[in-house]
C-alpha cells in the first residue's frame, strides 16, 4: 500500500497535486501560482457562496502556510502575514463584547461614585 504524500504536518497536500516543500523557492512558486488561482476564481464567481472562490481560497492559505514554514525552515524568518481564521475572530468578537459590556459596568461605577463625591455638577444632593 502506498504512503500519503502528506504523511507530517509540513507536507500537505497542495492544489496542485503536489505536497509542499521546505525549499523556500518551490514554496514561492506555488504561493504565487495559487495567488492567480484565486484571482481567476474571484473574477468568474458565480455567487457569494462559490464553492470554486472557496476551494482557491483555501488553496492559497495552503500554499501560503507552505511558504512562511519552508521559508522559517530555510532562513529562521517568517513573513509579515497572518492567515485570517474565522473561528479565532468569532471567539475574538465575544471577547470583544465582554469587555465592551465590563466597561459600561465600570463607567456606571464610576458615575456613582462622581454623583457621591460631593463636588461634580452630577450631584443630587448639592453641599450646603
């Protein structure tokens, strides 16, 4: 029985039919390659749901995982980038509105104490 092509985590499987390389060229080559893949793919879009525009999106982010590892392997640097992940963001989003939610708790604390002190025009009780 043969073995996958994509048998450690560096070697997946690209597009292309071709497992990735840790040479940072092959690895550029196929980024770009999926690059234009992707932008043929927008420009004939069918609808927002285009399972080909999602196929050469995931594609891309394939290939270009491929290159920042090939190139982390090569030359210990890495690209500016970072891959978009809609599961992080959704979970980022919820952070988000928890903090934004702490926040109004604390600027109503601190109303409170502002209308308690005595000496802002907030006062219900004005000194006498």
């Amino acid at each position: 029985m043969p073995t996958p092509r994509h048998a450690s985590p560096h070697h997946v499987a690209q597009g292309y039919g071709l497992p990735m390389s840790s040479e940072p060229r092959v690895a550029l080559a196929r980024l770009v390659g999926a690059l234009e893949a992707h932008l043929d793919a927008v420009e004939r879009r069918r609808s927002d749901t285009d399972p080909v525009v999602k196929d050469a999106y995931s594609s891309l982010a394939d290939a270009f995982e491929g290159y920042d590892e090939a190139l982390y392997e090569a030359h210990d640097e890495v690209t500016p980038f970072v891959l978009f992940d809609e599961d992080a963001e959704d979970d980022e989003d919820d952070d988000v509105e928890e903090l934004d939610e702490d926040d109004d708790d604390l600027d109503d604390e601190d109303d409170d104490e502002q209308d308690d002190d005595g000496d802002g025009p907030d006062d219900r009780h004005p000194r006498l």
